[in-house]
C-alpha cells in the first residue's frame, strides 16, 4: 500500500473531508493535495451545515505550492487539523 506522499507525487488527489462541531454548531471542512504540472495544489474548504444548500463558505481557498510541505502547512493551518499525514 502507497503513503499518502507516493500517492500525491504519483499524481493522485489525497484528502479527506470532517464533519464537527465549533461553537454549538455543525461544520464541515474539506481538504485535499494534488500533484499538478511539477507543482502541488492543496484545497481547503469550511461551511456551515445550515449554510450547505446556499453554498456560503467561511472560506473556499485553492492554492498552489512548489512543494508537498508547504502544501501540507498550509492545509494544517487552514483546516486545524492535523490529518493529512505524508
């Protein structure tokens, strides 16, 4: 079986999506790393449940990155969460 690092160098999307609770209410936050053209795109996303049918993210961000650790920081950073491991 591949680590998540060989899957996203071997041009597979790695990610994940959660379902919690801030503050008495319900969020869902996705996050996900690509390798794309020689450099890593990593989407991180946090909405409101009761925002879900109007699609209003807190926010909804796409960056690219030249290399895998600071696609993993910054989806760490966003999401607080430490679940894409390498």
């Amino acid at each position: 079986m591949l680590t998540a690092s060989e899957n996203i160098e071997s041009g597979k999307q790695h990610g994940y999506e959660i379902c919690t609770v801030i503050e008495h209410k319900k969020y869902w936050i996705s996050a996900a790393i690509q390798k794309y053209n020689g450099k890593y795109k990593a989407y991180v996303s946090k909405i409101e449940e009761s925002n879900m049918i109007s699609e209003i993210y807190d926010f909804n961000i796409v960056k690219t990155f030249p290399n895998l650790n600071d696609a993993y920081t910054f989806v760490r950073q966003k999401s607080k969460k430490v679940i894409l491991n390498h």
